[in-house]
C-alpha cells in the first residue's frame, strides 16, 4: 500500500510504499508452531562484528553471551525466528551498542519487514513521456548510492520494479532498483508465452545478476565476493554479515 502520496510540477510523484506479510497454511509444509534448531544469529554476527574491536570489548560481549546462555545455536518457533522474538541479548545490544542491530525491538528475520516501508520513492509519472513511467527520479532523496565501490554499482537504474513501459520487444531489459538487494537489477527476457490468451514476453534473471566479480567483471564493484550467485549486503547492512543469495 502506498501512502503520503505527493505529485510534483515535474512530472513525478513521491511515495512511501508499505509491506504486509502473512502466513499461509494451504502453501506450506508445516505450522509457525514448528520448532527449529538453527545458528544463532545473533550471536555469530556479533561475534564477526566485533572481531576488529578492542579485546577488552570482546571479552565483555562473551561475558555477555554467558550471562543470558546465548550459544551458538537456539531452538524457537518458525513464527518467533520469522517475525520476532524477545531477547536480553538484543536489549543489551541496542543499549551498548547502537545500530549494531537493523531491529531495535524484537529480533526476527522479517521482524522489521512487516508494515514498514521500502523508503522514499520518487518516479516519474509519465505524463509528458511514457518511456519514463515509473522510472526512478531519486529514494530516500539520493539519484546514486553510496553502498558500492564504483560509480556503475551506485547507480539507481530503471524503475520501482513493479511497472515499465509499454512497447517492449526481446531486445528490451527490465531495469528496477530494488532497497532489499541495496542496488538495481535487470530482468532480460527468455521466451514467449501465454496466459489466459493473452500473449506475453517472459523476462528472468540472467546467470550475471549475482555473478561475483571474477566471474563478471562489471559487478567487481559489489565485493568483497563470495562465490557466484551470493551477494554482499553488508555495507548497507550496518556492516552485518547479511548476504542475499
């Protein structure tokens, strides 16, 4: 749902767009009941974000795991790691240690998806040219990034990623930034196709989106590297080990 919805002289409207999600029984192989044992996470990101600090702060935050018998692995429920759960540890840590964490609350891995917003998107309408329709003007008030290591990297390319422009043919690409991956992507496409009669072009990700820099030189700008098909987010990630695979 978008909101604080602002039109502008320019042609371009602005928009904080905002997220629910749910889960669904009939689509799934088991219940948010579920119980799941798994790394904890929040002791082995603390633990790679404090390795270039001081030992004396090291040995304090170990300290720290002892004292609330955080481990290296937890046993919770599929709905607590989803969408949050209580923890000393994370009080401690937003406490001491602020923006350490991406969630001031409780901890879980789409705890702050759920009714927040992707930011600021400002796009072009497309009322004096329809090339430009839902092409980004700026988010959160930047034209380019600041996340990478070479100006194509920190480009803000294509659209919203939910609408583009009409007359596409198979030469065309699907430009969109997404705030999730902190970079744009491109959709190319692959084959026709048809749905309820309708004919349809049929765009995918290609092998290179998330190819490492050896791999694709033109993405050198978004390592350090894993292997192909990984993709660092950490320097927008408040330099957590958080990788999009």
């Amino acid at each position: 749902q978008k909101q604080n919805i602002t039109f502008h002289p320019n042609h371009t409207v602005s928009y904080l767009e905002y997220r629910s999600y749910f889960f669904e029984p009939s689509m799934s192989v088991g219940n948010e009941s579920d119980v799941v044992t798994i790394p904890n996470m929040l002791v082995l990101g603390a633990a790679v974000m404090m390795d270039n600090m001081p030992h004396a702060v090291r040995l304090l935050l170990s300290a720290t795991f002892k004292s609330f018998k955080e481990g290296p692995f937890l046993s919770k429920s599929v709905g607590e790691l989803m969408w949050g759960y209580d923890s000393k540890l994370v009080d401690f840590l937003n406490k001491w240690f602020p923006g350490m964490l991406p969630s001031t609350g409780k901890f879980g891995l789409f705890s702050e998806f759920n009714n927040s917003n992707t930011g600021m998107f400002t796009v072009h309408t497309g009322k004096d040219d329809i090339r430009l329709i839902h092409k980004v003007n700026s988010w959160n008030g930047l034209t380019k990034l600041i996340y990478w290591k070479t100006p194509q990297c920190n480009m803000i390319n294509g659209t919203a990623g939910q609408m583009w422009p009409p007359f596409m043919t198979k030469e065309s690409t699907l430009p969109f930034y997404s705030p999730d991956a902190c970079r744009s992507l491109e959709l190319v496409y692959q084959r026709e196709g048809i749905m309820k009669g309708i004919p349809l072009y049929r765009f995918v990700a290609p092998k290179t989106m998330l190819a490492n820099g050896s791999d694709y030189a033109p993405n050198e700008g978004f390592c350090p590297c894993r292997q192909s098909g990984l993709l660092n987010v950490s320097s927008c990630r408040s330099n957590a080990p958080v990788f999009i695979s």
